[in-house]
C-alpha cells in the first residue's frame, strides 16, 4: 500500500511541475528593462578548529542587463529572457516565436 501510495504522490507532483511548466512563445505584452548592477556579497575565507568561519572575504558580484519580454499564450502567462538586438526590435503585440519577434497578423 505505501508504495502504491509513493507512485500516486510522485505521478501527482509530475503532473502538478508539467502543468506549470513556463511558455517559451506567444503573443507579447509587456517588456522590462533592468539595468547593469553589482553587489558586494561575502564568502567564508577561513575556518576554527570548531569548523566556524573565523575570517570573511568580501567579493563583488557582476549582474548583466536584463531585457525581458511578457508573454501570453493559450491562456498561460510567462515571461522570456532575450538579447538586447530582439528586445529593440519587439513590440507590444507582436508574436515571439522563441527566437524571432513577428507582427501577430
């Protein structure tokens, strides 16, 4: 019985993940621009004989732009990451095919 009851459980959480798998094409709604960053963030450089982090390094961290284009299709919302050069040609409205943005008519 528990192991028919583990197979259940996992068929559920496989089927649950599929659905709310993220759409890599559709119509455009939205686009978003984030700026360049960097953060300072710290790592553990040396440790105590007890296994705690006794010396900490300071290290700076890069983040790139970021343009993003909203996406919808079939009723299912998502969003996609892309280059700067398909991000400049997108509008809202157009189609994005995963790799090309075409007027949606």
């Amino acid at each position: 019985m528990k192991k028919i009851l583990t197979v259940v459980a996992s068929a559920l959480a496989v089927a649950a993940l599929a659905a709310c798998s993220p759409i890599s094409s559709g119509t455009i709604t939205g686009k978003h621009y984030e700026p360049a960053y960097t953060y300072v963030s710290t790592t553990c450089a040396a440790y105590d004989s007890k296994g705690n982090c006794s010396v900490t390094m300071p290290l700076t961290n890069y983040v790139d732009d970021e343009y993003r284009l909203d996406i919808t299709r079939g009723g299912k919302d998502g969003w996609v990451i892309v280059s700067e050069h398909t991000y400049d040609g997108a509008r809202v409205g157009d189609y994005f095919s995963g790799g090309d943005v075409s007027a949606d008519w």
